[in-house]
C-alpha cells in the first residue's frame, strides 16, 4: 500500500552488511534496512565505498538502501543489454531467479532471503 513497493514493477531493495559468524564471512541484514514483503531482493548497502560531491576526486564510506539499490540498477542495466526489449516484470523476474537464496543472516520477518546475483 505504499509507494514504492506497491508498484507491480518496481524493484524495492533491502540493505545488507558483512558480517563474520564463526569467523566466516557472512551478509546479514543491515539494522536500518526495511524487510518484510515490501523487500524484493537485498544487495550490499553497508560500508560502501562511493563517488563524494566535495570534489572530484573525493570519496566516502555511506551506508543505507540508497548504496544497495545502485548495486540493483547496475545487475538491471547488465540485463537489459542482453535483452533491450525485456519488460519491467521480465528483468525484475530475472533478478529474483538469478539471486542466492538463503545466504542472509537475519532477513527479517517476511522478508524474501534473496541477495542479488547474476550471470553475466
């Protein structure tokens, strides 16, 4: 009932961080990222490391769903140059067929266990 996740053909992305269990690498949800059915897939969105508008050679390390979805849009935009022609529901169908399932550590209730992946 909310936009953006109430579009049929939008893409809405949690966020996750690295974490280590066990000494083992691990994604788990990042604690500001929104879960539940509202969520599509989950990408990297903590401790990234970004383009920084102070000047042209700055940088920054940003978390929040706004670092994850590039991620989203980049994976999208691979896709639709092996098919321009795709529609909305095809590339985000891709998306959540090519993803890893159940790799994150604390989805969230709700939530689908999908981290962003594809075959390029």
């Amino acid at each position: 009932n909310y936009s953006p996740a109430s579009a049929s053909n939008c893409v809405t992305v949690g966020s996750t961080a690295l974490e280590s269990q066990g000494g083992t690498p691990v994604d788990g949800r990042s604690s500001f990222s929104n879960y539940g059915n509202c969520v599509d897939i989950f990408a990297p969105g903590s401790s990234i490391v970004a383009a920084y508008a102070t000047s042209n050679t700055a940088y920054a390390t940003l978390s929040g769903t706004s670092m994850a979805s590039p991620h989203v849009a980049g994976a999208m935009a691979i896709l639709l140059t092996d098919n321009g022609n795709a529609s909305p529901s095809v590339i985000k169908s891709s998306l959540n067929s090519m993803a890893s399932d159940g790799i994150i550590r604390n989805p969230g209730t709700g939530s689908p266990n999908k981290f962003l992946h594809i075959q390029c």
